[in-house]
C-alpha cells in the first residue's frame, strides 16, 4: 500500500473513531494526535521510541488510548502491539487501552469497514 493512503485511513478513523459520533464518555480534556505525516508524540518500548498512528492523551498529558492502522496484520510485531496496549491506561469504560486488544479477526473486519468508507 503506498504511504499515503494508510496516512489517509490513519487521518480519517482520528477524525471519526476517537471519539465515536454522539459518544458521551469522551473526556472534554482528551487529546487526538496522529503521527502521520509528521511525528508528534512516541512512546518508550523496549525497541525504543515507538510512533503510534493514533494517540490520546489526557489534559495532564498521559496517554488515554493508541491506536495502529496497519494496512498489513503482519507489517507489525506482536512485541510492539504489547507493548502499545500496556502503555495506553486500562481505566476506560471499556477497559482496553487500544484497539490492539481486538482479535486479529476483529481487526480485520473493522479494517475493511474503514477501507469500505475511504473509497
């Protein structure tokens, strides 16, 4: 996939996703950020620095939620979906701090759906 449209999808679920239309536990003080184009705020993994493609941050500046959009479920490592999940808080209503916690299934059904939507 070209860089672009995995830019695009990326842009298009911050914008519509985070948070849902109408949902009504979304922080007034949470933050969007994505890190496409540019780089806007990493996380520390044991790799490193790690540049999530959706970021949610607090008013204090901890991070709420991550979300990745792999255009491939195998571009990224296991490792790194751990550690994304561990560093996003578990004290959501929903109790999962990324979408990384869905099953590789889940991920791809909400990935088509999203594709389904840019086109």
């Amino acid at each position: 996939m070209a860089e672009n449209v995995h830019d695009a999808v990326v842009n298009y679920i911050a914008k519509t996703r985070f948070p849902f239309p109408g949902q009504k536990t979304w922080a007034p003080d949470y933050r969007t950020l994505t890190n496409v184009p540019a780089r806007k705020h990493g996380i520390q993994i044991s790799g490193g620095e790690h540049f999530p493609d959706i970021v949610i941050l607090d008013g204090t500046g901890r991070v709420r939620e991550i979300g990745e959009v792999e255009m491939n479920v195998s571009n990224i490592a296991p490792s790194t979906l751990k550690a994304t999940s561990e560093t996003a808080d578990a004290d959501t209503p929903t109790r999962f701090g990324t979408s990384s916690s869905m099953s590789p299934s889940a991920r791809r059904r909400r990935h088509r759906r999203c594709s389904k939507r840019m086109e």
